[in-house]
C-alpha cells in the first residue's frame, strides 16, 4: 500500500458512521386522494359553492423545485390523458368536476423539466358526503356496531408498497343510548371499555384489541395510537400505551388472545388488581405495546421506567394514587409521535402529564427507542420536561435507562 493510498484509508476511517447513514424510514407513494365538497358543508376547497379537490403527498426526497404533472382517465380506459397545461408547483388541484368512476394519477417533473413515473392512480367514486375518499361499514360481529363511536382513525401502509391500504380506528364504547360525552366519562368496564380495530380499505376487519379497563384512549387529546414501521420491516405495526387488562387478538382462532407482556392474564404485574380506577394507593401500570399490523398481536412490550419520572416535587410510583386530585390525572395519558432522534431510526414520542393535588401539572415527554439487536422495544430513554407555575424558566433532566 502506497503513502497515498494509506492517506486515503485514514481519512475514510474518520468519517463518521452516521453521516453517511440515511434515514430508516417507511418508503412513500403519492397517496393522491380526490374529494368533493358540498356548499352547504365546510370544506379546504373554497370559501363557498360546490369544489373537487385533488390532493397528493410530496416526498421528502425531492429537490426543490419539482414540480407535477396531473392524469385522469376512465376507469378501464387505456390511456391516461394530463389535465393541467403548465407543471403544477402545489399538490393539490381543484378542477370544475370529476366523473364518477375516473381514476387519477400524478407524476413529478424534476427541476431539469425530467417526467418520473406515473404514481398508483386512484378511483374516484362519488360519496354520500362531503371530504370523504372511502367508506365501509364495521363490522358487527365482534362488536356491536351501534354501540361504538369512532373519534380518531391512524392510516397504515399494510404490506409496505407506500400506499395506505388500512386504517386503525378507535371505537368508543357509547351504549345504545350513548350521547356525545359518552367519552368523557371513562366508561371502561369490562364489557364496555374502549377497542381500536384495524380495517383493510375495503372493510374487512383485521383484528381489534380490546384497551381494558385502564385505558382511555380518546378523553380530550389522550391518542395514544399511532401506525408506523417502528422496526423497519416494511410494514406498518400499531404502536399503544396499554396496562393490565390490554387484550390483544389471536388471529389464527379469530378471537380474543394474550394480554400485554404476553400474560395468558389480565393481572399482568400480578398485584391482585385489574381495574385501578377506584384505586387511591396504586397507579396502574404503564406499558407500551407493539402490535403487528396485520395479526393484531402484540410483538413487543417495554414498561415506563417509574424511577426516572420526577419532577420537582412530583416523583411518580406506583404506589403514590392519593397524590394526584383525580383517576384521570394520575393516569399519566398523553399523545404519541414518530422522531428520528438520532437521524436514522424511528423512535417513539409520547407527551403527558399528572398533576397533583396542589393542581400543579407535571408535564413530561417519554421517548422510546427500538433495539435493533433483539428487534424488542427495551430501551428507553426518558426526557423530563418541567413546566413550572407562573413565569418560573423551563427546567429539564435526561436519563437512559436500559
């Protein structure tokens, strides 16, 4: 090896690693959706009047100044025919009418004028409302259809071609009866708590994880759902806070299977309760579950690091319930969000709070990190964020916990 040559190797050798890692993430069609709003509804096509709207996704990896290309066609049609005269510079369009039945189809021209390839087309059809691109029904047969409302619904790409071909939809449990504050009340008894279900475009049902007793998914802004390919393997899992009493599905027998931690039990910490929301001694416990997008089961499960939570004066644990002024607050509930914390891997964000009986609001901000040796969701990493009453500065504190 000459001195150059050497020279050279030494040079590659410090580069570091990340820098020349690109990010893990989901691949990404243009998911182009058309809609059509009514005059009389509320709608981002127009202030006012009837309005179609064409809509597609703009990818991260192109440069800017790419701009796009619109088609439609009959459904069955051969040829695609381009609707707009000049490259569009948005993604969106808003042509005067859309035909029941037509497919539409976008394609990006790069900033030297080069035409991409053309994207999976769409079918329009026209919906009995406003805004709406698809529609099924539930099913009825796990669940009582009419007694269950939906707030929240996560897409999913199923078998990771980069379109969504699912969805992940809440169901609130409501009664025959049930009224709009149906889920403020935290109606979660062991018949009637709160489900997610998992629904293919065209309606068929997945699978559905009943959330148990401890959860409430949907009160306010307590989402905690989100669809992602958190192990990068082509497909979307369903990622949830759950605790004693989740149940997950067991899609070979098409029913109901293991609870979280893959407990044949809804006891899963195995302290004699279930059910903690009459409890003023224990809080319930805290988990986070990976559910496979397809099947409905649980593939991985990481319990909160309690010893890390603290804030000031507030340390939560499981045995602290009288601290907090109600079972809501001391439930630790928030909402979830996908980060690539370190450029390259998705990791799991989740904000939330407590608040105690001096009615200060702890707020905190959890982050989880897949292990990419064991594919199992253990390491954690926990960022406290304190906000303090009145005008006091921002206070904050990091741990990793293993």
């Amino acid at each position: 090896m000459t001195r150059r040559q050497f020279f050279v190797l030494m040079l590659w050798m410090l580069i570091p690693v990340a820098s020349m890692a690109q990010r893990l993430q989901q691949p990404m069609g243009r998911s182009v959706v058309v809609t059509y709003r009514k005059s009389t509804e509320r709608s981002v096509t127009s202030s006012g009047g009837n309005g179609y709207l064409v809509s597609w996704r703009k990818l991260a990896q192109e440069p800017e100044g790419t701009t796009y290309n619109l088609y439609s066609r009959t459904a069955g049609a051969t040829d695609f025919k381009k609707v707009n005269a000049q490259p569009l510079k948005v993604t969106n369009y808003k042509p005067s009418t859309v035909a029941n039945n037509t497919e539409w189809a976008v394609t990006a021209v790069s900033p030297e004028g080069v035409e991409g390839p053309m994207s999976s087309p769409f079918l329009y059809k026209t919906q009995p409302w406003s805004n709406v691109w698809f529609k099924f029904d539930y099913d009825n047969k796990v669940l009582v259809r009419n007694d269950y409302r939906t707030k929240y619904v996560w897409p999913m790409d199923l078998d990771g071609d980069g379109e969504i071909d699912g969805v992940v939809c809440d169901r609130l449990f409501a009664g025959a009866t049930g009224g709009d504050d149906a889920e403020n009340q935290n109606d979660n008894t062991a018949t009637t708590s709160h489900k997610i279900q998992a629904y293919r475009l065209t309606g068929e049902l997945l699978w559905t994880v009943d959330m148990g007793p401890n959860m409430n998914i949907c009160a306010g802004q307590n989402d905690m759902v989100v669809a992602y390919d958190i192990n990068c393997d082509g497909r979307c899992e369903v990622i949830i806070k759950s605790s004693d009493g989740t149940r997950f599905w067991d899609k070979e027998k098409e029913t109901w299977g293991l609870y979280a931690m893959g407990s044949a039990v809804a006891d899963v910490d195995g302290d004699g309760i279930v059910d903690y929301r009459n409890q003023y001694v224990r809080n319930r416990p805290f988990y986070v579950s990976v559910i496979d997008g397809l099947t409905g089961a649980e593939i991985a499960c990481s319990e909160l690091k309690y010893s890390e939570v603290h804030d000031g004066s507030d340390t939560y644990t499981r045995n602290n319930r009288a601290d907090y002024m109600s079972d809501g607050y001391a439930a630790m509930d928030g909402h979830f969000a996908i980060a690539f914390l370190d450029g390259v891997h998705p990791s799991l964000i989740m904000e939330c709070l407590d608040r105690d009986n001096n009615k200060s609001h702890h707020n905190y901000v959890f982050t989880w990190d897949y292990d990419w040796d064991t594919r199992r969701c253990c390491k954690e990493v926990i960022l406290s964020i304190r906000f303090a009453t009145g005008s006091a500065p921002l206070a904050s504190a990091m741990a990793t916990v293993s």
